[in-house]
C-alpha cells in the first residue's frame, strides 16, 4: 500500500517531485519501511519492461519519468525537440550561471562580452535559472544560480555531477602581458 501512496503523491506532483523528507512527512512511516517501499517500487518500474515511466531521483527529489527509450514516440506527440530549445547563447550563459552560481548580470556580462540581459529573462521563463538572492555590492544585484529543471534538463543528479572545467589562467596571464608588451614596443620603436 505504501509504494501505491508513493506512485500517487509522485504523480499529483509531476516534474517538482517530491523530496525523502517530503514524502516521510507526509506518509509518517519510520525510515526502514520508506526505503524499503521506494526501492521496490524503484525496481517495480525497472523490471517491468510493459512500463513507461520509471522512478529516478533527481536534483534531491524523486520523480517519476519517462523512459529514454520511448524518446522517439514522446518527440511525435511533442512538437518542439527539448534538445533545440536553446540557442548556443543560452547555453554559454547557463553554463556560466551552473558553474559560477551565485553570480550576477552584471558578472555574467563582463565573463561573455556582451550583455545578457534578454538570456537571462529567456531561462528564468523556462525555469532553468532562479534568482537567489542580492549580492552585498552597490544597488545590490540580482544573484542567479540554476533550479532542479536545469537539473532534470541535463540528466544530472546534483551540481556535483557538471563536468570538472580547468581554465588555464597562468598561461592566459603570460600571454596577455606578453602581448602588451609587445604592442607597447612595437609603439616606441
């Protein structure tokens, strides 16, 4: 009876899911019984091949999905591909946003060059991006940092999981005072 109240509660709440606290507040069972009846429930849909959804935990909350491998019937029903959404722009200012978080537009302009005051409004509409708080700067700033659909969006379980990104700042030191250098020789010579 307890994955039955589980499989309905995760349905009623659809793409938000429900986190283990939520759900062992809610159904007040002792700890033993919940993760015994999520992980069977879990295996339920993993062993049923007749199934079109199957539970995963994402971003901290557990959800239920569709299955990866019905993509193309899903892709039929839908009109536009989730994957050409956004727009290489979109996806350079959301990456500085997951890999920065919390940052301001402000930031976020000086890191691409140009301002990106219309990407930000596009991802927070699509709930990729949420504002988090103020920085303790002048005016104080929105602060940006990504939400659990950027989560799910990916595939990833936590921020932990974006991939590691080693920039090479000594170098790019080197070369940049290399090249003043020679530009200001250049101009005395």
């Amino acid at each position: 009876m307890v994955k039955a109240i589980i499989e309905g509660l995760l349905f009623l709440k659809g793409s938000d899911g429900l986190s283990y606290q939520e759900l062992k507040e809610i159904i007040d069972i002792d700890d033993d019984e919940l993760k015994k009846s999520i992980k069977e429930l879990y295996n339920d849909y993993l062993n049923n091949t007749n199934r079109g959804i199957q539970l995963e935990l994402l971003g901290e909350k557990f959800k239920l999905t569709t299955k990866p491998e019905h993509l193309n019937y899903y892709k039929k029903l839908v009109a536009e591909e989730q994957e050409s959404n956004l727009t290489q722009a979109a996806l350079e200012t959301l990456a500085i946003i997951a890999y920065n978080e919390p940052i301001t537009r402000i930031e976020i302009d000086e890191i691409r060059g140009v301002n990106s005051s219309y990407l930000i409004r596009k991802l927070l509409i699509k709930g990729l991006i949420q504002e988090v708080g103020r920085a303790e700067t002048a005016g104080r700033p929105r602060q940006y940092g990504i939400t659990n659909t950027f989560l799910d969006y990916f595939g990833l379980n936590s921020i932990n999981d974006l991939p590691k990104v080693e920039l090479p700042t000594e170098k790019l030191e080197d070369n940049e005072t290399d090249l003043f250098e020679s530009r200001y020789k250049e101009k005395n010579e």
